[in-house]
C-alpha cells in the first residue's frame, strides 16, 4: 500500500478521495493548500505518492509538484483537473481529468505506487 499525500482546495473532492484510498488500505495525509502541503510532506518523510488540483489558490499543483520532488527526486505525482486537458500538464506528471470513476483513481493510483516501489 501507498501513503499518499492528497492535495485539493475542494473539500469535497479532498475528502471523496481521502476516503476512497483508506478504503482501500492506503495511509492519507491530506491539505487544502500548498502550503499545508508542504509542511506535511517535510513531517512525514514516508509520504511517496503526490495527487495534487492543478488549480488551487496561493499554490497550484505544477508548482507543489516541482517543490517536491526538488526535495524527493522521483515522487511519483498525479495531478488532477476538470478545466484543463492532459496536454496542458507536463509531461513529467500523470493527469486525471474530473470528473474520474473510483475505478480510475485507484487504477491510477496503484500504478503509480508500484512504479515507486519498483524504483
């Protein structure tokens, strides 16, 4: 299992997907800003999957993202959107576009964590 970092300014959504990975055995930390993002990533050093909004106030995700991994090279990271398409996210992080089936989270998710721990 993966313990995922979980970033959105909706708190709906934030929670949905909390909720979903714990569901499925998976340990979650979750913020609704960059900022508490980032202060949670350096307290907890076991944190090793990112799932970002790419539209957030103060912070958006392309930015968390770089910031991370800059302190963790080959954090896997996936962002996700309902207002942008996956060609306007680069190419170094994985895309998810809202609205997404459980289904398609977890998919994702459980890709991402074997590519990790295969590293």
């Amino acid at each position: 299992m993966a313990t995922v970092l979980v970033v959105d300014d909706e708190p709906v959504i934030r929670s949905l997907v909390t909720e979903v990975l714990q569901g499925e055995g998976h340990l979650v930390f979750s913020a609704g800003c960059g900022t508490q993002a980032l202060s949670l990533f350096r307290s907890h050093s076991e944190i090793d999957l990112l799932i970002s909004d790419i539209a957030m106030p103060e912070m958006d995700g392309p930015a968390l993202a770089k910031r991370l991994r800059a302190e963790r090279p080959g954090l896997p990271v996936l962002l996700m959107s309902g207002s942008c398409q996956n060609g306007q996210v680069n190419s170094r992080f994985e895309f998810l576009s809202k609205p997404f089936s459980i289904t398609e989270l977890l998919t994702r998710v459980r890709r991402l964590a074997e590519r990790r721990h295969a590293a």
